[in-house]
C-alpha cells in the first residue's frame, strides 16, 4: 500500500484550495453559458480520450469489467453529460411569471425568475461507482453555473488518482479541483463554507455531513442508503421477477450500490419455485464456478469482504446457494440466504452480493413488514421494487411504503431515467439530482419585479390602494379585488361547460351557420350570434 503522504492532498493546502475556488466563483467565470458548455465538453473528451485508462482503473479498485465501467459508470457519465448540453439552452432561460394581486396594480411591470448559480460546490463522492458519482454532480453544477471542489474515496484509490491527474488536463483549474485524501481531508472540508454540499455514503456519515452543514446554513444533497426491498406478489411473473433482482443486486457491482436489492420479500406459496428460477438465473449469468466469470466483481476492501463474511457466519441464516469467499482476494460468491427478522443481515443494509430471502403469507404481510421495522420507525428505504401484474396491487404498495424511488416488474430503471429525479428521503437522503433536477439543486431561481411606474398621483389605482392613509373605503376595495382571482376562476370553469352547450344550441338552431364559418360568410356569423345573444336575453327577462 502507498504511503497517505505520497498520494494525499496535503491538509495544508486545503484552506488555499477552497479560497481560490471562492474567488472564481465571485469572479463570475462560470456565469457565461458557453464558457460552462465548454468545460462540459472537456469533460467528455477526457472520457473519450482515456477510455482504458478509467476502464483499468477501475478493474484495479473493484475487479469490474468494460460492461459496468461503460453501463454503470464511466459511460453513462458521457451520456449524462450529452444530455445536459442538449437541454441547458432551455433551463438557463428567464422566464416571465403571472404577477397576483395587489402587486399587479402599479402598471407597467414585468415579473421574471432567473437560475442563477449558487457558488462553490463540495461533492464527497464514494468508492462503489467512483467516476460516475464524482463527475455527474459536477457536471450538473457547471452547467448552473457553479465552480466544484471533489473529494473522492480514499478506498478507490487508482480511480482518485486518475481524476486528480487528468481533470485540470481538460476541465479549467479555476472550475474544478480535486483534493485526495480520507477521513481527515474531509473533515478539514467541511470546516470551509460551501454553497452547496453533496455526499454519497452512508447514514451515518450523511449526518456528520448535515452537521457540518448547518454550521454554515449550507444547503445538501445526501444520497444515502437503507434496505431497499424487493417485494414478490402472488401473482408475479417469478422468472422475470428472478432475473431483474438478480441483475440489480449482483450485476450492478456486486450488491455494492445503493439501490440494489437488499432483501425479497416473497408470498409463502412462491417461494420454492422463486428460490429455485434465482438459483437458475445466477447459474445462467455467471456460471458453475463464479469465481471465474469475467462478470463478477470483487469488494472494494479485505474489511468490507470481512465484514461480509460474518453476515454469512451468523447461525439465524440458511444459506441456499453460493456462500462461497476468499478473503485475501476480495472475493464473495454471488449467495442466496433465508434470514429471521432476528438475522443480523436483516438489521443494516448489506453492501455486497448477499440476497436475502424473508417469507410472508400474504403481500399485506410484506407491506406490514417493511412498515413496521422500516418505514415507521423513519427508516426509508432508497429504492422499493414490486412484481406483481395488478396494477392496483402495485400501485398499494408504493403508497403504504414511503421511498426514495421505485421500479414495477423490473429493478433499478428509474435511476437511468434522465427525465426522472434520483433521491432519497428520510435516512435514504434528501434533495435529488440527475438532468433538470440536478441543475435546479444548484440554482438559486432569483425572482425579479420590474416595475416602471413612476406615479405618486393618487388617481393612480396602484398609488391610491397601497399608500396611507387606508380607509374604509381602501379595505373595501381590496378585499374586493382580492376576491377577483377566485371569481374568474369560477367563471372559467363555468366558461368551459356552458360553452359547448352554446355552440351547440347555436349550431343546432341556426344549421347553416357551420357552412358560412367554412366560407368566412361574416355577415351570416354575426346575425347568428346576435340571435342567440337575444334569445339568451329573453330567457333571463
């Protein structure tokens, strides 16, 4: 292992760090929309250009192959980036905004709401996805406007070095830096204020973080974990159902990711035929000896796999398959376990490629469940998956169970989602990010009333209501106009039922009124529309 001081930011450096990125931020430099589609653009070539330089980094750290540093990591970076060019043009615009009562009576005016950047970013990214959950939120954060700071994990330590090494090769120093470094280097951090702070961890460390925050009144996007479940119905399609969980828990880097499936709840009558399409499926994706699969990767740490082993050891567990690991090589065979509520897996999330299997008789039972050991007790998990081909049972489901995000009949799809937000709730995070939410996080949208009226003349409505002395006959009349916005809109609602019914009868009493509208015969129009006006009036007579 090398040693902190070869590789680490020295902690000294820090507060120099933090103060050049403040001063960039108060310099305006990222305040031009080209200038920040630029370093975006960077960002990209630099994936481009050094492709198998990240892809051996990776493999290095987590022992992954192409397929996750393309799909999972540094691919979907490019793609995210792609995206954010294509739609910043429209997110950067101001935009003109109704004007209510009692403002709207110093006419003329103008109300606006402009995105405008919030400062200086600090994104403490982990080990598990480490390029992705660095530079996504980065690049989010230009593209608003913002100057960053990143501080990658310390256990990732040939992608951190990577980054440190070749983003001020491509992206503007005065935008981003990267500091290196552990525990201490984070804490050093979060003594600075920041504008805006995102952290991906744990819980536990997510309130450290928050704490930190606060001292500075520092806004935060924490994507934590918790138990994310996946709950099997009655009436599931099992095989499919088998094959997506295992593909979120096992395929995505091994079960360590945050939206994996920690733990199945299945209906008792499914769960031998359940159990037995999963076993198939692991035999399918990774063969007989996993081991030897290119697609199986390894724990980020000797600790973390140690760790694992003793969830595995616990005697209030049923292995069912796998259970097999080599602790020297970071090695966890892909494993399905039968667990109590009493099972020490079942009372902290599991980070790795062990599959839980929990029993119910019923699905309310499962809802119950995650209610009453979870959810209630303000646990909320980051992800829910359900299977089940009810959409009313689903659709239960997801109400009974707060969560940060949820898949039906698949797993993890609405993280890839651009158009959707990712984020947790409770102790699974809280704010969200990924495209447009990403950029609203860090944007303050700065409303603007412009108004050019210059009046001090008391025959000026707007002069006359707001400016003393208010008398009664004031107080009258604003309580008046105050009611107006609920009169139209009840008048509109009106509008839009008597109004078929209208054209309707004008139709109906005047049949040639629909040829003369076809030849623009005004003369036919006005007469018919002046009869019904009439008619309308007689009746109320």
């Amino acid at each position: 292992m090398i040693a902190e001081e070869e590789w680490y930011t020295p902690l000294s450096q820090i507060p120099s760090i933090v103060q050049s990125k403040r001063l960039s931020a108060n310099s305006g430099i990222c305040h031009d929309i080209s200038f920040r589609k630029a370093q975006i653009n960077a960002l990209i070539n630099m994936i481009d250009e050094n492709y198998d330089t990240f892809k051996s980094a990776i493999h290095a750290d987590l022992g992954q192959n192409n397929f996750f540093t393309k799909m999972f990591d540094v691919g979907s970076i490019v793609s995210a980036a792609k995206f954010v060019l294509s739609e910043m043009d429209e997110w950067v615009k101001t935009k003109a905004i109704p004007t209510s009562f009692p403002v709207n009576t110093a006419l003329p005016f103008k109300s606006t709401i402009t995105p405008t950047p919030r400062g200086v970013i600090l994104n403490i990214s982990p080990w598990n996805f480490p390029f992705n959950l660095a530079l996504v939120p980065v690049l989010e954060a230009i593209a608003a406007g913002n100057v960053c700071i990143i501080k990658p994990s310390e256990h990732s330590m040939n992608c951190s070095k990577v980054m440190a090494r070749l983003l001020p090769q491509y992206v503007d120093p005065r935008v981003v830096s990267v500091v290196l470094g552990g525990a201490a280097h984070s804490t050093e951090l979060l003594k600075h204020r920041f504008d805006a702070i995102v952290f991906t961890g744990s819980t536990e460390v997510g309130k450290v973080v928050a704490t930190a925050a606060a001292q500075h009144l520092t806004p935060t996007l924490l994507e934590l974990g918790g138990k994310s479940p996946a709950i099997v119905c009655d009436d599931a399609d099992l095989e499919s159902a088998a094959m997506r969980i295992a593909l979120s828990k096992f395929t995505a880097n091994m079960g360590q990711f945050c939206c994996a499936s920690d733990y199945v709840i299945v209906v008792e009558s499914k769960k031998e035929k359940f159990v037995e399409l999963l076993k198939q499926a692991l035999v399918k994706f990774y063969g007989i000896d996993p081991k030897q699969s290119q697609d199986v990767g390894r724990m980020i740490s000797i600790r973390h796999t140690e760790r694992l082993v003793r969830l595995l050891e616990d005697p209030t567990i049923q292995i069912v398959h796998g259970g097999k690991y080599d602790v020297k090589e970071k090695y966890i065979e892909p494993t399905i376990v039968e667990a109590d509520v009493n099972s020490e897996c079942m009372k902290e999330e599991i980070f790795g490629p062990i599959l839980l299997i929990y029993t119910v008789p019923t699905t309310d039972d499962a809802v119950n469940y995650v209610q009453d050991h979870y959810t209630f007790k303000g646990k909320h998990p980051l992800a829910l998956y359900v299977f089940s081909k009810s959409e009313k049972k689903w659709k239960h489901i997801i109400n009974c169970i707060q969560c940060g995000g949820a898949s039906i009949n698949d797993t993890i799809k609405h993280i890839g989602n651009k158009f959707m937000p990712f984020g947790g709730v409770g102790t699974s995070g809280m704010n969200s990010y990924h495209g447009r939410y990403g950029f609203d996080f860090f944007s303050h949208y700065k409303p603007v009333m412009s108004v050019s009226n210059y009046s001090t003349n008391p025959a000026d409505p707007g002069v006359w209501l707001l400016f003393p002395p208010y008398t009664e006959q004031k107080m009258k009349a604003i309580v008046a106009m105050s009611n107006l916005p609920d009169f139209c809109r009840k008048v509109k609602a009106i509008f839009r039922i008597v109004m078929p019914a209208v054209i309707l009868g004008i139709v109906f009493q005047y049949p040639g009124i629909m040829n003369a509208i076809l030849e623009f015969n005004i003369k036919t129009i006005i007469n018919a529309v002046l009869s019904m006006i009439n008619c309308i009036g007689n009746y109320f007579k």
